[in-house]
C-alpha cells in the first residue's frame, strides 16, 4: 500500500515540478515539490527532515536546470 501512495505522489509531483515562468518560480516550485516527495519518502524511515531537505535540494537544482534548458542555456 505504502509503495502505491509513493508511487502516485511522485508521478504528481513529476507532473508539475518546475512550474512557471521565471527562473526563481521554477525553482520554488521544483522545491517545494521535491521537499513534499522527500519528506513523503523519508517518513517511511522514519527521517522525514532528512528526506524533505534532500528533495528540496534537488527539487531547486531540477527546476532550474529545466528553467535553463527551456531558455536555450543547456543543451
């Protein structure tokens, strides 16, 4: 059961990471989607902080390199 809400949870937040227009809201929307993932996963090991803080690491580092591709910037 666990593995089917991580599963639909992550598959949404795929779906709308990285959401807007300028380089700081895709940012923040990756984020903030990545923290929610993170700490959705993190609680299942009982370290939901630890895992909340890693997705919004990589959550900001995702939505600005897509921010960055959609500008022509990366290749």
């Amino acid at each position: 059961m666990r593995s089917t809400i991580v599963c639909i949870v992550v598959l949404a937040c795929a779906g709308i990471a990285a959401c807007g227009t300028t380089t700081g809201s895709r940012s923040a929307s990756g984020a903030a989607m990545g923290a929610a993932g993170g700490a959705l996963i993190g609680s299942m090991s009982a370290n939901a902080g630890k895992g909340a803080l890693i997705g919004a690491g990589a959550g900001a580092l995702g939505g600005y390199l897509y921010d960055q591709h959609r500008k022509g910037n990366i290749d």
